[in-house]
C-alpha cells in the first residue's frame, strides 16, 4: 500500500502502521479559568494498521497540525536518490 504525506507538515501516513494519534488544539484564552477555554479536536477512533488511506473518513484530520485529508498526496518514490545510494 502507498504512503502518504501532509503537505503542510510532512506527516506521513504508513498504512502498514495506522495511526493512534489525533490532532489536540488547545487553545487557552483566560489561564484562571482554563476549563471553560480548553477546546480539543480529537478523532472518534484510532485507524487500524492495514487501513488504505483512501477508506479513512473524509472528515479525518492531520494528527501533527490539523488540516483536512485534502491536504495529503501520495508519496512518490524519488528514483534519483534510489540510483544515487551506494549499498555496501
């Protein structure tokens, strides 16, 4: 399965591995009272390892800054580098 990567953050998405974590925004306004304050985005589930990027919700979030799924492309694989690597 391909990976895929955040184009705002460079978070890569490995199908392989799923994903546990979820996007926390806390956004503190008066530090005396913080509780009435506190917003936090959380998903509803963490995604399975095997889960193809294309069978995540539309409404999933980037866990490293927030932005929609939109906002990942499909990593390529950079054949430049690949011939350019010398294995010894």
């Amino acid at each position: 399965m391909d990976k895929y990567v955040c184009m705002m953050c460079g978070h890569i998405y490995d199908p392989a591995v799923g994903e546990t974590k979820a996007f926390n925004n806390t956004i503190l306004v008066n530090t005396d009272r913080m509780e009435l304050y506190e917003g936090k985005i959380m998903a509803k589930a963490p995604i399975k390892a095997g889960t193809d990027f294309k069978n995540i919700l539309a409404d999933w979030k980037c866990p490293s800054c927030g932005h929609p799924k939109s906002y990942y492309r499909r990593m390529e694989l950079d054949t430049l580098r690949a011939l350019r690597t010398i294995n010894y």
